[in-house]
C-alpha cells in the first residue's frame, strides 16, 4: 500500500520555480442537476462550511437537500451561465493569466502560477500537482477572500493541507490570511466604484441615494466563538466609504447568502433592500466587496432577486457594480500582494545565464557521484 502519490520526475540541473496557488472556492462543472449534486455534497460537507452535528447534518443533506436543491440551484446557475463555462471559473482563469504576465513584469526569477478550487475543478490536488510538475519547490497560497473567514480561507487552506499529506517531497508553504485593509485592494475597489458611477453618469451623492455594501453572510456563531469575519467586513466597508469621500449615512453594510433557520450576520441584505424600498429611496448602488470574481451569488442574488426585492418595494433605480474580476487596479493588487509576500522567494536580479551553468554543474557533480557508485 503507498502512503503517498508519485513524485513528478525530477532531474539534477532541473531548475526550481517558486509557485503561486490561487486559491478560491470552486463551482460546479454545468448549470445541471447532475453536476450541483456532487458539487454540493463536497461542498456542504466540509464542517468549516457547516459546523452541525455530523449524524443530523448526514440526513439532512443526503435525504432533504441534496434532493430538493440541485435542480433549484441549477436553475439559477443557468441564469448566469456563460459560454465559456461558469462565471466564477472564467474570470478567475483570467486573473491567474493576468497575474503571470504581471508578476513577469515585475521578477526575472522563475514561477508559476495555478488555479486551484476548494471544491469541483480545476481542484486543489490538481493545481498543486501541476505545480510540483513545474518544480516548484516554494508554493505561495493565496485565496481569493480579501477577508479571512474560517467557511472560506480556512476551508482552503484545508484543502491545500489535505493534498500535501499525501506528498512525499512537500514544498515549503507561506499562506496569505487576509487583506481586508491592504491599501492597493481598497483602492482597487474604490475605483471600480468610480470608474461605475462615471460610465453611468452618476451625480455626487444626493438626498435618497445609498451605497450598499454586501458581504456574503456567515453563522452569528462563527463570531462569538471568535472568527474575525465581521469586524474585517466593516473595516474594509469603512475604508472603502473613506476612498470614495461618502459619508457615513451615504452607504450600508450588509450580509447576503443566509442559509437555514439559525441567526447569521445581521443585518440581513434582503431585509435592509426593503427597508430601503419602503422609505422610497430613489437610487442605490450595491458592491460586494468580498467576491474576487462575479459568481452566482452576484449575479443572480444581488443583480436580480436584490433588484427585484428592491423595487417591488417601492425602491427607485437599482445598480450592480460588477466584481473586480479584471479590472487592472485588481490585477496590480494581486501583484503587489502576491510580491511583498513572497520577499526572499522571487528576484528581479536573477542571471538565466548564471542559473543555466550552476543547473549544468549541479547535473555533472550527480553525474560524477553516480560514476563512483
């Protein structure tokens, strides 16, 4: 029985990369039936996501939701699928392209970069597989989640984990916690923001107008048992507020995505949506700030039930602003990011000719030990 998978093969002289994992939280393989019922079992599994009881949570997944919401939710993914695939694997594809030519910009020492999903495809075994293939010897995690939540962080450093207990050679690991307040990441948000109002001719704020800020919700029990979701959610609301110059009756804070009957992160997006349609206000913006990429949860429930929710309760014009996705201020974030944490890792000095004789002289060194063998 082998403990552990092979390892790619490896030659002296072969030159070592540094590796960078992006890491996000996945998507099923077509808007069907068929392919949410495999996507959400791996999903809705995994305790970081649901922290019920595993005999109780076992029934109502397998006899209750995994009957009842694949078709639901295929459904909706049909709404937004696109013709490349799903939304969320098509600009993250894009920011992994975008960020290897970046960050080629910026270093002269070899790297690469994969994308790796904590579940469906690409998964996280594959991209980590793909790397060791490359020779990365280093590996940068970096997920996706400019907050740091135990459902969504945590959850991918699981599966990154759970890979490398079956590696035999396994490369040395940095991980990325958050960057809810990184400096490029909210002036990244803040443009996109600016770059939306003057595409749509938007006025400076006025009477009856609101900026809502959307979050995806998390268990209420998740902050008292002391993750730190939340208090990053606000600060990087409030930095966001302090980018753009609105003040702080001008804009809200607010948790989408709840699930189940337990009490998540108030206050509740729907709820605030007709609160604010029934004070008959004329205009909102709605962002959400913690999503990489637009996905169904923004394309589908913030675009179109939040618009509905909106209106049909008296609300004026209702505007999405799209997900960073590929925006170049995004992209220069990730880079810089990705750059101050892999300090000591990565070179803008580094000689390809100088590392092509030290890879020859490695592999005639091996080839002489091997000679006296």
């Amino acid at each position: 029985m082998a403990y552990y998978n092979p390892e790619p093969k490896y030659e002296h002289g072969d030159q070592l990369k540094v590796g960078i994992l992006l890491a996000n939280l996945g998507t099923p393989d077509a808007p069907t039936g068929a392919a949410l019922r495999p996507y959400l079992r791996q999903f809705l599994s995994d305790t970081r996501v649901v922290e019920i009881p595993r005999a109780i949570w076992w029934f109502i997944l397998n006899c209750i939701i995994l009957v009842i919401r694949p078709k639901k939710s295929a459904e909706k993914y049909a709404q937004v699928w696109l013709p490349e695939g799903s939304p969320l694997m098509v600009h993250a594809q894009k920011q992994t392209t975008l960020l290897r030519g970046f960050l080629g910009q910026k270093i002269k020492s070899p790297f690469a970069v994969e994308l790796g999903m904590s579940y469906g495809n690409p998964s996280m075994q594959s991209a980590i597989d793909k790397l060791k293939a490359a020779h990365c010897d280093r590996i940068l995690v970096l997920p996706l989640y400019p907050q740091y939540a135990a459902s969504s962080t945590a959850s991918a450093l699981d599966a990154v984990w759970r890979v490398l207990l079956k590696v035999r050679n396994v490369p040395a690991i940095r991980t990325i916690r958050n960057y809810h307040d990184h400096p490029a990441y909210i002036a990244a948000l803040a443009k996109s923001v600016q770059e939306h109002w003057r595409i749509n001719h938007k006025p400076d704020f006025g009477a009856g107008e609101k900026l809502v800020m959307s979050f995806h919700g998390v268990p209420k029990a998740h902050l008292t048992s002391g993750d730190p979701y939340h208090c990053q959610c606000h600060k990087t609301g409030r930095l966001l507020a302090e980018a753009l110059g609105v003040n702080k009756g001008e804009y809200v804070i607010a948790f989408q995505s709840r699930f189940g009957k337990q009490e998540w992160l108030k206050p509740y997006l729907a709820s605030t949506l007709a609160e604010l349609g029934k004070a008959n206000t004329k205009r909102i913006d709605v962002i959400c700030p913690g999503f990489s990429s637009d996905c169904l949860e923004t394309l589908e429930e913030i675009a179109m039930e939040g618009k509905h929710i909106f209106q049909s309760n008296g609300g004026g014009e209702y505007s999405y602003i799209p997900a960073l996705n590929e925006n170049d201020a995004w992209i220069h974030a990730m880079t810089e990011i990705a750059l101050e944490n892999l300090q000591g890792w990565v070179s803008v000095e580094w000689d390809g000719n100088q590392a092509s004789k030290d890879a020859e002289a490695t592999r005639l060194r091996a080839q002489a030990l091997q000679s006296l063998n």
